[in-house]
C-alpha cells in the first residue's frame, strides 16, 4: 500500500467496522436508537458519575448548548438524572438511570458476543496481526485525543 494512502485507507475501514457493528446491533434491540453522542454522553456519565455538563462538554468536545440538549433528551427518556450540585447551586450534575446502566450493559455484551463470533471466523494470522495493532490503535486513539485537548 501506498504510504500516502494507509492515513485514508486505515480511517476509511476502522470507520466501516464500527459503522457495521452499530448497524448489527440496532437490529437486536426494541428500545428506541439512541445517537452516537447520546452513547457517548451516556458512556462518559456511567464512567464518572456526577460530572457537570459543561465538564462533559469540554470531555466530549462539544459545544455546551449541544450537551444541554442532549442531557435533556436523555433525562426525558428516562436515562440520565440531572441534579443541583452542592457546592454551586447554578450546576448540574448528571447521573446514569439504572435503564441506562442496564442499556449500556446490553449494548456491550452484545457488541463483545457479535465481536468474537466475527474473529473467531478469522484464521490464526488474522487474528495475531488484529491483536498486535491494538497497542498502535490505543496510541492513536491516545494522539488523538491529545490534540483535541490542545486545539
């Protein structure tokens, strides 16, 4: 592969992999969809439970107003809880429903389960070379993040 093509061609599959795995796992459920930034927001409120918006924003790198709206969709349906903080009356702080708990759970055990069936039909080679690229995908995921935290 040309080296001015791997930047492009890495992108294009990892965005296709995830593409399909949501695909997949949309079709296995009856609960409503949720957006990419709501899972995410969702994600990020079960990690660190109590965190303010405008704290999830700077972390997800959206705007403020964007997280309001999304908080206010996911308390309305249920999923997160929006309450005063103590030490500041003005902020909120967000935490996770048991339904987004549960629905966070169940779209990872899903995932993991449609994962592994999928690897398990690679060879042996395959399997390696997907296994060794995981610390050099955790270290551009790290770079990644590092240069939005900068911009």
């Amino acid at each position: 592969m040309e080296p001015e093509t791997f930047p492009d061609t890495l992108a294009d599959t990892l965005a296709g992999v995830q593409r399909l795995i949501r695909r997949r796992l949309r079709g296995g459920t009856t609960a409503p969809r949720l957006r990419g930034a709501e899972v995410e927001l969702l994600r990020l409120v079960v990690a660190r439970p109590g965190i303010g918006v405008s704290e999830a924003a700077k972390e997800l790198h959206l705007a403020g107003n964007s997280v309001s709206t999304l908080v206010n969709r996911l308390v309305r349906d249920g999923y997160l809880h929006r309450g005063t903080d103590p030490a500041d009356r003005r902020a909120a702080r967000l935490l996770p429903t048991p339904a987004a708990e549960a629905r966070l759970r169940d779209w990872r055990e899903r995932r993991s389960a449609l994962v592994r069936r999928q690897v398990d039909r690679l060879d042996d080679a395959d399997r390696a070379a997907l296994e060794a690229a995981i610390p050099a995908l955790r270290k551009l995921a790290a770079n990644l993040h590092e240069e939005a935290e900068e911009t």
